[in-house]
C-alpha cells in the first residue's frame, strides 16, 4: 500500500463569499475524492477579521448565547455571542458591521457600536470575566461611545446634556460619567490591523470609504476621533493614540483599555496559538492555506502568512489558495494558486466560490498524488 500523505488544511475566511469552515470542506471533500492515501485534517482560522468569533468559539465547544440588540443604525437585529467557562466570545460584526447594512446604507456620522456594547453588558450580567472581542468587520467610526454608552456610561456635552454615542457626537462629548458597580473584566481586542487611531494610516483615512465617509465627512470623524481621545487619554493617564491597533473598528478599543484595562493583540498570532497550531502541524506532510484575495496585505500578520511562518519554522511546505493573487505575496508561501481557471466577473466568482475550489482542489490533489508515487 502506498504511504498516506496527511494534508493540513488551515484557510483564512473568503471576505463576502466562503467562510473558513466551508474552504476547509471543499478543499477535504476534493483531496478524499482522489485518493485514499490523503488524510485530511481541517483547521479553520482566523485573524480578528470576519468569523473570528465562530472560529474560537467551535475550538471553545461554547454555548451560543442570541439576543436582540441594535445594529450599526440603531434597528433592532438578533446577534449573539459564545460563553465557555466564564469566557465570552463576541465578534462586534454581529451586532455593529457593515455586512448588516444594505447598499448606500453606511453612514459613519450616524453609525454606533451601541449593539457591541449591548453583548458585552449580557455577558457581564451572564456571569463572563473575559472577554474575547473580534473587530474586524465593524460598520462604525465612533471610537466605542456607542459601546459605552450601551455599558451604562453617561456621555454629556458642555452644558450637561446627555448625547448618543455615534461618529457625530465625537467631537461635542466633553464628560464621561462612569456608572456604579459596573464588573470587572479582562477583555482581549483581536484584531488583523495594527493602524494608529489618527492621520494618514489612521480610521478614517485608511477605513473610512469603506465605512461610507466622504470628503465632506472625513474631517469631522477625524477632529470627533481626536477630541474623544485626547479625553480618554486624560481619563486613563496612557497614551492612546498612536497604539498598534487604535485605528481598527474606529477606535473601539480605546474605552476598553481606559475603562476595563483592555489589551489589543494581533489576532493572527493570538488565534495560531489558541488554536494549538504548532501541535496540529506534527503530523502534517503539507498545509494548505488561503483567503480571498492573496497580496501584499496578506504579508501583514493575515492568517495566511501566519500559518505559513509557523509552518516554516516547523520544516513544512505550505501552499496558499485565493480568489485573487499577486505574485509579490509568494515569498512567504512554497506556491500560490488562484482557483478561478478563466475569465469570471467578481460577482459570478464569488456566487460559485466553493464549486470553483472544489475543482481546482481535484486538479491539485491529482497532481500532488501523482508526484508522490
């Protein structure tokens, strides 16, 4: 009998189009089809950008928790979080991200991290004493005043009047008043960007389009982002603004590090290790990685480069799956492959996402067997 050949396959969420565990599945459904040698071993991860909460939450066995909260708009929407222990794990997408809002939709003046902050009061009042809080994904530029306020902080202006927390009301918050007995927590901020909070690499100027603001809007959320953080460093005594990190999801870690002594860490890193990657790789004769598109930003502490640093170091090969790729990412990768063979446009492209990867998944398999003979 010939010698199994054991494939790791550790992808990265497709943004808009396949999630981490439906990648995995097509990609050990393709490998079985071809050959009894393969013994496919799935492990989905992640980096703080979308379905970072699933991915933690399955490796926790948590308990999923469902609610209903505001979205980024202030309507009511169902979201939930996963509690293992007394851990709990959000993902700030479900309650406060863009993919809740329709076309024309996003509005970052009026966009509030209210919902956020509505899963994380649950979970203190359910008992949890950590947090685990994935960012990515997030529809708002409020700097977590909405969260706060949703936390039972009170946000007042110059003459004492009680404000919403939104992209708006940044630059008009003079006053954070602190509610009593609020509970101690450790709270962890996974995040995929290590953006300041302010400037030419900060939220707005970085993540703002995306988010929906203009030419007309931008100056108002980043003098609002800097106002609100100038009064959150006097608060906390640490300097905020310039922290790796400070800029993803508009700021919304900053009110965590002042009020509950949060920590921000790069999610790429912190989910590997979580999920204990290096154990996982003992046994592997080749990891199969990928995401959306593969690029230059995939360089930067993406979950794709992760795995293939840990593979590395662990003497594994490793190749790399995307929708799209440049070749200025190869060198972090032993291949890189797009698994759209012809010409397709990008809506058509990622309606058959999984169909798509299955057949190129045959076709790698095929060629991996054949050469392992």
């Amino acid at each position: 009998m010939d010698h199994q050949i054991h494939i790791l396959v550790a992808p990265n969420s497709m943004k808009g189009s396949l999630d981490a565990f439906t990648f995995a599945s097509a990609v050990e459904e393709a490998f079985l089809g071809v050959s009894s040698r393969f013994v496919v071993s799935k492990l989905p991860v992640a980096d703080g950008g979308d379905f970072t909460g699933e991915v933690i939450c399955r490796a926790l066995g948590a308990t999923p928790i469902k609610l209903w909260v505001n979205d980024p708009l202030g309507r009511s929407v169902e979201a939930g979080y996963g509690v293992s222990g007394k851990t709990a794990v959000i993902e700030m997408a479900d309650a406060s991200g863009l993919r809740l809002l329709q076309p024309g939709e996003p509005d970052p003046l009026r966009a509030s991290s209210y919902g956020t902050g509505q899963l994380i009061r649950h979970a203190l009042r359910n008992g949890c004493t950590e947090i685990l809080l994935g960012v990515g994904g997030s529809a708002t530029i409020d700097g977590g005043a909405g969260m706060l306020a949703a936390l039972g902080f009170q946000l007042t202006g110059n003459e004492g009047q009680v404000l919403e927390g939104n992209g708006n009301n940044l630059q008009h918050i003079s006053k954070i008043i602190k509610p009593s007995g609020m509970p101690h927590a450790s709270v962890k901020v996974i995040c995929d960007v290590n953006n300041p909070l302010l400037g030419t690499t900060g939220a707005v100027a970085v993540f703002g389009k995306q988010k929906g603001v203009t030419e007309k809007t931008a100056g108002v959320l980043e003098n609002g982002l800097t106002r609100w953080c100038h009064l959150l460093e006097q608060e906390s005594g640490k300097t905020l603004a310039n922290r790796k990190g400070a800029g993803a999801a508009g700021g919304v870690a900053l009110p965590l590090i002042t009020f509950f002594d949060a920590e921000i860490v790069p999610g790429a890193p912190f989910i590997l290790n979580f999920l204990n990657f290096d154990e996982q790789l003992r046994q592997a004769d080749l990891v199969i990685t990928g995401e959306g598109r593969i690029d230059r930003q995939t360089l930067h502490d993406k979950a794709p480069c992760a795995v293939a640093k840990a593979a590395s170091k662990a003497g594994k090969p490793v190749i790399a799956i995307g929708g799209s790729i440049d070749p200025e990412a190869s060198a972090a990768f032993n291949g890189i492959f797009s698994f759209i063979g012809k010409p397709l446009e990008l809506e058509e492209s990622m309606k058959n996402a999984r169909q798509l990867l299955y057949e190129f998944s045959v076709q790698l398999a095929r060629t991996i067997d054949a050469l392992s003979k």
